[in-house]
C-alpha cells in the first residue's frame, strides 16, 4: 500500500499477495468468446465470465481478501457493509468461510434475490430506504452497535487490490487485448482494472461503460471532479453509487474513456447475451457490450476483453417481461 496522506492507494504488489491469499476461496473464471458477437460488433471479444465466480459475482475477489487479510482480534468482531447486492452476498460468503459475523445494510428495493443469497450465506441484513445517504445513515448506526470492521463496497484499498485480481487473471488467459472494458458504478472494479493493466499492460486501453440514467461517473469523468447522484433509477441495479476518492484517482488517471447505454440498449444487449452464450448475466453486467454496440466504431478491429461483472437475477423479474 502506498500512503498518499489523505488516501491508501494499493500497489500492483497488493495485488500479487490478494491472488495468492484468495485463491483458495475463489474461482479462476473461464474465457468465453462467441463468433456471432464478432460478427455484430467487428470486434474479437473475450468475455471474461465472473458471473460464475463464488457468490455469482467479482465481488467475492475484493470481499475475501478484506476478510482473510484481517487479523484474529479484528475478525472476532465480524465485518459489516452497505451494498445494493453483490458486495453484501459476497462479504457475507467469505465471513461465513472464515466463520465471522457479518452485517449489511440493503436498500429495501434490492431484488429480492441478492437478499435471499445474502441470507443464505449467513449475513444479516439491515434494510434502508434505496438512497445513498440513507445508506451511510443507517450503517453508521448499524456500525456504531456491532463495531464490525467497514469492508466498503469499493472505496476500500483491500477490496481494490482483490478486484484487480480479475483483470491479472484476464491478461493471463488471453493475449494481445488492445482494451478492455467493465461497467462501472462506484468504480471498484474498474479501478482494479487500472491497477493491474497499469503495471503489466500499460498499452491497453481501459474503458468504462455506464446507464445513460446513472451517468454520474460520465459526467465526472467529462468535468475532472466527482459528480454524485444521490438516488438515480435504472435497471442496472449494481451500478447507482457514485464514485469515490479511491476510485477516482484510479478512473481519472487511467480510463481513456466512459460510454454510456440507455435501459433499451442495456436490456437488449443482457437479452442478447442469454440467447446467444447461454449465460445468466445481470443487466449491470450487460452494459459493456451495450456501449460497444452503440460504439462499434471504437472497438473494430480490436481484441477486446469484456468483464461480465455478475450473474445474480431475480428471475422472477426480467427486465424485458412485461407486467
């Protein structure tokens, strides 16, 4: 870690030491490609499938690392977060291999899903209006009682170092990618992303992709400071918290740019990828190739790698069943 005064920033040697120490409580995800994507983007895309990771999501990478780097006093406490979903079922999946409590604050509108998964893996959960102060309300309370260790969703340089684990692993199982592209929301993996492809592949070119309807990181990225949206609505359910100062330095000095889908697109491109790959991704994750099908004119020609983020759907809730 390096001491930035106001700020922990992780090195590339963090993330050297989350691979090994997560290693044995993670899956090494597959590579999966599809001619017909080709064939429609112009692109060769490599889909780099957390979906099936532990926990259905990439947040089990950051989350174990958090908790087994803890020591034994520490851990004793428990670990608690706030998180619309993945990072509660994720947390909640590595206390319960390491035998700690762990608390979580959900909005009230996460799906009921990620709720149920939090639950089974052993979390308990505290619900708060979907919100982001509301969030940080209801945690500080929730905290204050149980004086569990703050794992926070991704402004937390542990958790950073574990996300970058996932693009390690990426540039490992393909070669000469030209970019590389993931959804962001508070940004936590996108940074890891930048910190590893910083250190080993600094020619490769790191793009985020966000909702038109949750578009604060665009807008920071377009005005060099962080712009927050305090309760945006879209159906990519992961990606409506904002970004923050961890997350910034890394999006700000290594993302060559953000593109933006709208709900149409996203639920279309999600659709698209259960039809065609026989995958179960969420629409959070359906977002790349949705800004790369608005944008082929970006990535044509290159070899891309698309990090499919999460794979936990309500499926009683599909975004392109009408009610």
């Amino acid at each position: 870690m390096k001491d930035l005064g106001d700020m922990i920033i992780p090195t590339y040697a963090d993330v050297e030491a989350a691979h090994a120490r997560i290693a044995p409580h993670i899956h090494r995800t597959p590579v999966l490609t599809s001619e017909y994507m080709n064939a429609l983007t112009g692109a060769e895309l490599f889909f780099k499938c957390e979906n099936l990771q532990k926990a259905g999501a990439f947040k089990a990478r950051g989350a174990s690392n958090a908790v087994f780097g803890l020591s034994d006093e520490v851990a004793a406490k428990g670990v608690a977060t706030h998180s619309s979903g993945n990072h509660a079922l994720s947390l909640s999946y590595a206390a319960g291999r390491r035998g700690i409590p762990c608390h979580v604050v959900m909005p009230r509108t996460a799906p009921t899903a990620k709720k149920d998964a939090v639950r089974g893996y052993g979390g308990i959960i505290t619900e708060c209006e979907p919100s982001t102060t509301s969030r940080e309300e209801v945690f500080a309370q929730v905290q204050a009682e149980t004086g569990a260790e703050f794992v926070h969703p991704y402004n937390d340089p542990r958790v950073v170092a574990g996300q970058a684990t996932c693009s390690r692993e990426l540039m490992d199982q393909v070669t000469g990618l030209d970019a590389v592209i993931a959804p962001i929301g508070g940004g936590g993996m996108v940074s890891g992303t930048c910190l590893t492809l910083s250190n080993i592949a600094p020619g490769v070119e790191i793009y985020a992709a966000e909702p038109e309807q949750a578009d604060d990181a665009y807008r920071s990225f377009k005005a060099g400071h962080i712009i927050a949206d305090d309760a945006p609505v879209t159906v990519a359910d992961g990606l409506k918290v904002p970004l923050k100062e961890l997350t910034w330095h890394f999006v700000s000095n290594h993302v060559t740019d953000i593109l933006t889908a709208s709900e149409d697109e996203i639920v279309d491109a999600m659709k698209l990828t259960w039809q065609r790959m026989k995958i179960v991704i969420e629409a959070s994750c359906a977002v790349p190739l949705a800004t790369i099908l608005k944008n082929r004119e970006i990535f044509a020609g290159k070899r891309v790698g698309v990090i499919i983020t999460g794979g936990n759907v309500d499926l009683d809730t599909l975004p392109w069943i009408k009610a």
